[in-house]
C-alpha cells in the first residue's frame, strides 16, 4: 500500500502547486484542527455507483469503504447538475488520519475535475472530495475498483452511466468507456425513431452531414452513442406524479408532440463535433424542428472529449413550445426550436 511521511506528502503538494501555480489546497489535518475546515462524512461508496456531492471553501464530504484484499481503486469526479467546480479528491487511511493522505488529486480528471489511482491494501478507507481556492458546486463522485478485495458481488462500473443521468447535459467520460467500432441505435423508443449520427465537423476539411459511422471522429463517435443512449434513458425514466402514480415524463413529452402536432416521431442524430477545432453552430445541446415530419436531436462532442447532451428538461420544454406553434399553425412545427441553457 502507498503510505506517505508527513514530509513526503508537504513535498508532494508543494511540488505540485510549483508546477500548477496553485497554492490554496485545503490543509485536511490543520483545517480540521484550528475549526477553519468541517468534513461532512455522507455515507459509504458502492463500487461502481456515482454518489452526488457538493463542497465549498471550507466544507468538504467524505464516503467510506472497505477492502477485504489488495485492490486497485480509481475515484473520479465529474459534472453533476451542470456545475463544474474545481474539485480536489484525497483518500485517506482512518490508520494513518487526515495528516497523511495516502493520495491528492486536482486536476487529473476532465477539465477541472479530479481522477486518482491507488493499489491498496485490505483495510477501511475514506474518499474525502473539496474544492480548490474559491470554487463551489455541486459534483458527482464514482469508485472502480479492480482486484481480489472488491469483494464477489462488486460489478463493473458502467461506462456510460454519465449518459443515463437524464438531468445533467455537459457529461464527461473517462477511458473506460469505449470508442464504439459501430453505432446501436437506442431500444424500446417507439414510435420515437432516431438516426445513424449526422456528422457535422466544424473544422476546416471535416466532414459535414456525413451519415457514415466510419467519418466520425473517436470522441465524435463516443458522444453519438451516448446520445442515443440518453435518449433511451429518457424514454424509460420514471418519477412520481402529484396524483400519486408513477410517470414517464419524457415519454409522455413526445407522445403529447406526436398528438398535438404533424410530427410522427423521426428524428436525426445531429452531431456538432469541434474536437478537432472549429466553433459549434448549435451549442450546447440542442433541439429543432428543421421540419414538420423531422426533428433534429443535436448534442455537441468538445475537444476534451466531453458532450453535451439533450436532458429531460429540454425535452419538456421543446415539448411544450412546439405545441404552442403548432396549436397556431395548423399542426406545423417546422423552426421551433430550444436550446439547453
């Protein structure tokens, strides 16, 4: 197991903050002690299943879990809600206390979210999640963990769970989720029907409503399959209602669409794609009635391989404005169209 000195771990901050310029990381032992840092223990971490947390200057969470054996365990922050704080992640031994993390992390994951790796061994461990300098917001927060000590029943980590969040439309991935080597169209969404990617490259010399799977870029590809997948979690997300029932609101957006309007479902998967440089005519994620019988269903791929992604909200409110025009124009919808912000 990775065991740090107190020398050890204040030469690896500072080390780090050298060559960052960053100087402002929360003193997990001093902060606790003089009452300038309150740690919020939430709950324990299931392997494989993202927790949502929030954290401020001064206020940060922690999850506890357990190895039965050696084991391999990668945490990783990543957008909830939209928000995109700068997140700092720690794992520390109850053993050893808060003076010596066993590891930091800044900015190792997406943009400035946290990703960190350690070989453990058995024992309790806590993964304790803040923010750098003035940042706050709210994250989401994921365990993997390879080896004997994951225990018999622990299941692999979705790789597309971030695309299955219907409430959150800027989602970004790690390298456990695939490059696909072909497209599979969403399941279970009829009389909604989507399409092969559209490939809109917005650099100089990339392809433009291109239906080929093969034209697309990695990240390009990784998006437009998470954008079917996004809309079938749509379709199958269930909530309760004020009456009491279970309802499908995305479900019932789309079928209120279809019966209050001349649409009859088809829609294009719409991909604007700027990995390789450009600026995103629609951005972020977008819906538009290019016509009456044809909806495109528009998510953008950025250079850092993150997506933006249609959401339920989205869907409801391009729902709810196209019906207003279509009530108006004899059932046309064509130009009506919502944007994610």
């Amino acid at each position: 197991m990775k065991k740090l000195t107190t020398l050890l771990s204040l030469l690896a901050l500072s080390g780090c903050m050298a060559a960052t310029g960053k100087s402002d990381y929360p003193d997990l032992a001093a902060g606790k002690a003089d009452g300038s840092l309150t740690v919020e223990t939430i709950g324990e971490l299931v392997f494989g299943e993202p927790v949502n947390g929030s954290a401020e200057p001064g206020r940060m969470q922690e999850w506890s879990f357990a190895l039965s054996a050696p084991a391999t365990v990668t945490l990783e922050t990543s957008s909830y809600n939209d928000d995109s704080p700068d997140t700092i992640a720690y794992l520390v031994s109850p053993e050893i206390g808060y003076e010596e993390p066993l590891e930091m992390d800044d900015d190792g994951g997406a943009g400035l979210f946290s990703r960190l790796t350690v070989d453990l061994d058995a024992g309790d461990y806590r993964a304790v999640v803040g923010t750098y300098g003035s940042s706050a917001g709210e994250f989401t927060l994921v365990a993997d963990c390879q080896g004997e000590g994951c225990g018999g029943d622990v299941q692999p980590a979705d790789p597309w769970a971030a695309a299955r969040d219907v409430h959150t439309m800027h989602v970004a991935f790690t390298d456990a989720t695939p490059i696909p080597e072909y497209y599979t169209r969403p399941e279970g969404v009829s009389p909604v029907s989507l399409s092969s990617p559209e490939w809109w490259q917005r650099w100089s010399g990339g392809e433009t409503q291109s239906f080929s799977w093969g034209v697309g870029t990695d990240y390009g590809k990784r998006c437009g399959q998470a954008s079917a997948i996004r809309l079938q979690a749509i379709m199958e997300y269930e909530e309760m209602g004020e009456d009491g029932e279970m309802h499908r609101p995305g479900q019932e957006a789309f079928d209120a669409l279809r019966e209050g309007s001349g649409w009859r479902g088809t829609m294009y998967n719409w991909i604007e794609d700027v990995s390789e440089g450009g600026r995103a005519s629609f951005n972020p994620a977008y819906m538009w009635a290019w016509r009456t019988g044809a909806i495109k269903w528009i998510s953008v791929t950025h250079e850092d391989g993150s997506c933006d992604l249609p959401t339920l909200d989205l869907v409801q409110r391009f729902s709810a404005t196209c019906l207003e025009r279509a009530a108006s124009n004899d059932g046309e919808i064509q130009g009506c169209r919502t944007s994610g912000r």
